[in-house]
C-alpha cells in the first residue's frame, strides 16, 4: 500500500470505473469472450491495420501527486487515430450503456494522454467493437481537441484523488499499527505461537503451507494474527480468508474484531456473501428495468461507498443495513468496496470456482494476496464441484418449446450426442473421452442461444435461461476435458442426465495457488499431507506443520471394538452387538451422544434396533433433507440440558464437523463405519486416475477421506483442555496398522473384547 506522501497511482481502467460510471446497473446477459479469445481478437484487429499503426501504446501521466498509467490499444499516426477495442460476442448494439459509456472514458483517457505526451492538438477517438463470431468491426468515432480531453481526464483524476489520498493515509497508519501489533491474548496457547511463526515465515517466503492443528487451539486467530504482521512487513496488498461454511466466517470475523481492538483501528474487513443471500429483491433480473437498487446504482455509490468505508467491519449484516440505508445492492456494494478493504473473509468459491471474483479482481489490480484457507479438508470436494457439470433431460424438457429455431436444432444434435456418446459406455455409464462431435453440438447450442439472449436482452428468466447457463458451464468445462475428468452418464433418480465429473482439481487449482503471493491450508485433518499437495495442485515446495495436540490421552476414552464388523453384509449379523454397546455405554455415563453411521439405510436400521432393544434410551435423528430450522432443533437438544440421549447422525453430513459442543453438551461418539466412500464405478474410475497419477490410488480414493472423516466426526466430543469424553470406533477394521497410523498420535485406542 503506497505511503500518504509517496506518490499514488491508478490504472486508467481503475480510474475510469472509480470516477466514470454512472446510471443502472446492468447484468442482463451479453455473451462475452474468455480473457484468451479476447486477446486474440485484439490482436486480429491490430493485424489488419497499416504499416504505421502503433499497437499497445504505453502512456504515463502525472497530476497532483496522482500517477495514472495505462497501455491504449492502437494509434493510426496518419490518421490522428486512437483506437480503443472491446471484443464482444454478437452484434455492438448489444454492449449496454453504462458498459459503452464506460468505454468511451477509457478512450478518451488514453486519447488525452496521447495528447499530452506528443503535444497533440486534438484526435479522432474511436471506440472498435470486434464480433469475434463474424470477425466483423463497428466503429463508432468522434473529432475531439486537447483541451477538452484533457479537461475531462483531469476532471476524472480530481474526483478520484480526494478518496485515493484518504484511502493512502489510511494504509500508512494501519501498516505503522500492524508493525506494532502484538497477539491479543495474554498468552498463546500451546500450539498457537509455534503455528503463528510457522505462518508469518511462509508468508516471509512467499510460500504455501499445509497446516495440521488439532481444534480448540484457536487457528483462527492464530493464522490471521500473522499474517497481519507479514502484511505490514512484507507490502501484502490484500488478505483473502476463505472458508467452506458460514460458521467459519463468523469465527474469523470474530478474530478480526478483537485483533483491531487492540490498536489496529484503521483495518477495514469485508464479508461477501452469496449473490443468492444477499439478493433483496429475489426473482427481479439485476437491471434498472427490473429492480430498483440497481436503476441508478451507480449514481448512488459514490455516498455508499464513502459511508462503507468508514466501517472497520462491514459483516452482511452492517453491509445490508448501509445498502438499504443509500438504496444500492448490497452484493454489488461488496465488491466495490473489495477494492478498498485488507482484509475480504468469503466462501472458497470467491477465489477457486472457475469465475471466481477474487480471483479475478487480483489479477486485474495486480495485488499482492495472501491466502488463509480455513478447514481445507473441505477444498478438494469443493472444488471438485466446481469443476463438474451437468445437463438433464428435464432442463431440455422445459426448455424444448422455448427455444428459437436456431437454437432448438443445435440442442436436437446436441441431445442426439448425447445419446451416442451414451452408447459407447463399455456398461459403466463412464466414458474417458470427450467425443469431437459432442463437444461440436455443445459449442454450437452455447452459441445459438447466446446470440438469442444477446438478441433479444428483454426476455425474462426462465427454463430456457436456465438450460443455456448449463450449457455454457458445460461447454466451457468441456474445453479443458483431460485425464482429470471423465463423462458420467449415470441417471439421476428416473431422469437421465450427462455430466462432466472432476476427479482431481489440480490442474485447476495449481494456477490459482500460484497466483498467490503465499497460502496458508489449514485443518485439523489435513494428513497425510502429500495427498492434499496432490490432489489439490499445491506447489512441490510446499511447507508442512503438524502440531501438536494439547490434549492428553486421558482425556478421551478411545475404545476399539474388535469383533465387530459394520461392512454392508454383515450389518444384520452385528447390529444387535452394536446397539448393546451404545446402550452400556450409556448406562455407565448419562449424557448426550452421537453416533455415526454410513448412510441414512444404516442409521435407521440402527435406531429402530435401540428403540426395540432398549427403548429406555432416549434417542434422535437426522434425517434427508432437513431444513435449517430442523438441523437448529437437532443441534439445540444437546444444549438445552433437558433428557439426554443419542443423536444418530450420518457420517462426513451436516453434523460431522463444524457442531461446537462443549462440556457436558456432548460426552461421547460413537462412530460405525470407517466412512469408506462407496465402491462403485466413478470412484474405482477415480482410483484408477489416482493410482497412475500418484501411484496410491486406493488409499487416495478411498482409505484418506474416509478416516479424515472419522476424525473430523471424533473431534466433536473433546474442544477444550478442560473436556473429557469417550469414543468408540464400531469396527475391527480400526485395528489394521495402516487405519491405525491415519488416528491422532494423543489417541490410546483400547481394544474391546467384544
């Protein structure tokens, strides 16, 4: 962050969003081409003009301590011509008028620049829109003189530099109070401070860690404290805290407040929440017409912003009030005030999903970002998710009679693809390539109905919006198909559907940790820890810390039921033994419990034994589906201190990890399965990709996730140096060296003869 008295720069594309836009928001879809197609028609263009013609044209402008840089695309010298070109898909009657108008500042910025630096007496300014799917230029073009551009180029920095100049004395004194800052509690606890250094030196290093740090240590706290430390030291522009669940945003919230509590008062943190949650208006398009927070939203922002950014913690909740208050959207206030925050706490999929706006926007400003990745055990299924896709025979049903001719037969080849890819199958419904003639219908179906939408901007949402959306996603996935994914053609309920599984997110997550300055996973399962450098595409000299647990075997009572067997044919055989446990256990120590089970078949078959066998024992259960409320009422009868009893959960679900119950709340686990996923054709696919890729398939597969979710289940009984508990693990299975070794090293398992 620059120094008050040091000199400020800005981008000419920053300057012109910061001080140009005006009028609605406007997100109706428009096609628009990827940052490589975009180029390329940059170039396209470039190559077709004169031998004179100067292309990326860098210019530099200094005015009143504000420096503003910036590369136009092309300058015709013969005909006093500067060129500013947008790549677009469709016709330029499409681009909406804040994006035009948008444009047309940029243009005559670089034009003013030109001016300036080559004592110019005025130009031809043209804005060029290049219809990469005809290959076909617009030119739209005016006659201007010096004086006016530069007139309206230094309008623009004025505006922009009372807010920069604030904005800088802002970071000088917050980097002075970081500098400073100390931990804010009166002493770590064990394991905080050896984590803590671990962490500032791999922010030091430029370098990503992997980190193992049991719960109850504070690791929130513990990784926000120093790299807060190496943002003042080591000039780290922004840090993302990224989480898999809302509970582990709150928790770094929390962190943050009670760390600018303690002098940092110039920090200003952001949360961004889903588009979905934040919405105000759920079902209004996100344009003038349809909502009101987004007709004139940009005239409004200018007051939005300068209030927001007086709030050190903008949470959805002050963000919400603060955009009601100046009638703007509270989403699109958030990622404006992005740009003027340190610190942004947000889901993953702000930073890894394939269109991440995190992502993006560092790579735009060119920040320097840390990354602090909470519960990271989560990112490899996560991003899995977020580099499959799927497309329904139900989403084409709803969609048939909507689509334009055009259209409608690009998606009838596209389904008759479909079908004969389905064809090839060798009997698992899996296939391993992506047939030519199927990526072919699905490129021409995007585009068909991208030219309808961008045709036709007014049409309201819909089945055949939603269709297209799939296709896209689709499509674009497509593009990069490799060894990494496979086509499942495997129906879903009834309906038959095609989707494009990932099975290991490393080639999409590697560039995304290289665009980092440094990155910080950390959990309290994350081992083995060269199966999540593998899997997840960290880089090879990746850091690693384990640390040690402040617990004590003598804290939690592990038993090991030897003898017994949950796998799926010997369940009737076990399961009245394993009951009989539940109950003795119960028996010896009255309390809340909760019991694991692999799948809902298995918990209920479980829970009707208890109530038939010991219907004394007060029990409940999760169940598919339960909605927010439910999962609350689940959760409160371990808190609220009334009848005790046992909770049946399913294994790696809602209540496996994330439930803070300490105390009394809980006192003991039962866990009945070693959370093996299923045997079946995607996942021995998906062994088979690991085995050739890392050479441990079946442990990658199968054996790591499965016992990471024991653990994380396991580790809900014991959250403070003052709990003590039980676990039993319903398995004989749990006895074999190589589960044995993935255990916590502070467990003392007891076999149980039983």
């Amino acid at each position: 962050m620059p120094e008050a008295s040091s000199e400020l720069t800005v981008s000419v594309r920053r300057l012109c969003a910061f001080a140009a836009q005006a009028g609605d928001l406007d997100l109706r879809f428009t096609p628009a081409p990827t940052a490589l197609q975009g180029m390329a028609g940059h170039r396209l263009v470039q190559a077709r003009r004169g031998p004179d013609y100067e292309t990326e044209v860098t210019l530099d402008w200094r005015f009143e301590g504000l420096r503003v840089r910036g590369r136009a695309d092309g300058f015709d010298p013969q005909a006093q011509r500067l060129e500013e070109i947008k790549t677009c898909r469709g016709a330029a009657e499409g681009v909406k008028p804040n994006q035009r108008a948008l444009h047309w500042a940029q243009a005559r910025a670089y034009a003013a620049m030109l001016c300036i630096e080559r004592k110019l007496p005025g130009l031809r300014v043209a804005l060029v829109y290049f219809d990469l799917d005809s290959e076909t230029e617009t030119t739209l073009e005016e006659q201007l003189d010096a004086a006016t551009l530069c007139e309206q180029l230094q309008a623009l920095a004025q505006r922009y530099l009372g807010w920069a100049r604030s904005q800088a004395r802002r970071a000088e004194a917050l980097s002075q109070a970081l500098s400073g800052l100390s931990f804010p509690r009166p002493a770590f606890r064990p394991g905080q401070l050896e984590l803590s250094r671990r962490i500032y030196q791999a922010s030091a290093a430029r370098r990503c860690l992997l980190a193992q740090a049991p719960t109850g240590i504070g690791k929130t706290l513990a990784s926000i404290y120093p790299m807060l430390k190496a943002k003042a030291q080591h000039r780290i522009d922004k840090v993302y805290f990224l989480t898999a669940k809302t509970p582990g945003r709150a928790v770094a919230l929390e962190a943050l407040r009670e760390l600018r509590d303690k002098g940092t008062h110039d920090l200003r943190v952001l949360e961004i929440e889903a588009r979905e949650s934040a919405c105000v208006h759920p079902g209004a398009a996100c344009h003038g017409e349809a909502c009101p927070l987004a007709r004139g939203f940009y005239d409004r922002l200018p007051a939005a912003r300068e209030e927001a950014a007086a709030i050190p913690v903008l949470d959805r909740a002050g963000l919400s009030k603060l955009a009601a208050n100046h009638a703007v959207c509270p989403y699109f206030l958030a990622q404006e005030m992005a740009h003027w925050c340190d610190v942004i706490v947000g889901d993953f999929n702000y930073y890894f999903h394939p269109s991440a706006f995190l992502y993006v926007l560092a790579r735009e400003e060119e920040w320097q970002v840390s990354l602090l990745v909470d519960e990271a055990h989560n990112l490899l299924e996560r991003a899995r998710a977020m580099y499959s896709a799927q497309l329904s025979d139900a989403a084409f049903d709803a969609a048939r009679k909507l689509a334009p001719p055009a259209a409608a037969r690009a998606l009838k080849v596209l389904r008759t693809e479909w079908r004969r890819a389905e064809d090839q199958c060798a009997g698992d419904a899996l296939l391993d390539t992506l047939p030519d003639n199927l990526l072919f219908a699905l490129r021409d179906s995007a585009a068909c109905l991208a030219e309808h939408f961008n045709a036709n901007p007014k049409l309201p949402e819909g089945p055949l919006h939603a269709l297209f959306f799939e296709v896209l996603q689709f499509a674009r996935l497509a593009e990069s198909f490799d060894e990494h994914s496979v086509l499942d053609f495997s129906p879903a309920g009834d309906a038959r559907q095609l989707a494009l599984r990932n099975l290991i997110p490393a080639p999409f997550l590697r560039p995304r940790f290289a665009a980092a300055r440094s990155c910080v996973c950390f959990s309290g399962t994350l081992s083995p820890f060269d199966f999540y450098r593998d899997t997840l595409g960290l880089p090879e000299n990746t850091a690693t810390i384990d640390v040690d647990s402040p617990f004590e075997a003598r804290q939690l009572d592990v038993h090991l039921a030897r003898a017994l067997s949950t796998r799926l044919e010997d369940r009737p055989h076990s399961l009245s033994r394993l009951v009989d446990i539940l109950a003795a256990q119960f028996e010896r120590r009255p309390g809340n419990y909760l019991a694991f089970f692999s799948s809902f078949e298995y918990l209920d078959m479980a829970a009707d034994a208890l109530a038939l066998r010991h219907p004394q024992v007060p029990a409940w259960s999760q169940r598919r589906g339960m909605r927010a409320d439910e999962r609350s009422a689940f959760v409160e009868r371990f808190r609220t201190g009334g009848t005790s009893g046992i909770g049946f959960a399913v294994l790696g679900g809602i209540f496996g990890e994330g439930v803070d119950l300490p105390g009394e709340q809980l006192v003991g686990a039962f866990i009945a399965t070693l959370g093996l996923p299923q045997h079946d054709p995607l996942n021995e696919r998906m062994r088979a990709r690991m085995e050739e890729r890392f050479g441990n398939g079946y442990a990658y597969t199968y054996l790591y996730p499965g016992i990471r979710k024991v653990v994380q289940a396991a580790g809900r009984v014991i959250r403070s140096e003052s709990d003590e508990g039980v676990v039993w693990l319903l398995d004989e299975r749990f006895a074999r060296p190589e589960v044995a070794r993935l255990l916590p090293a502070w467990w003392e398992p007891r076999l149980a003869r039983i």
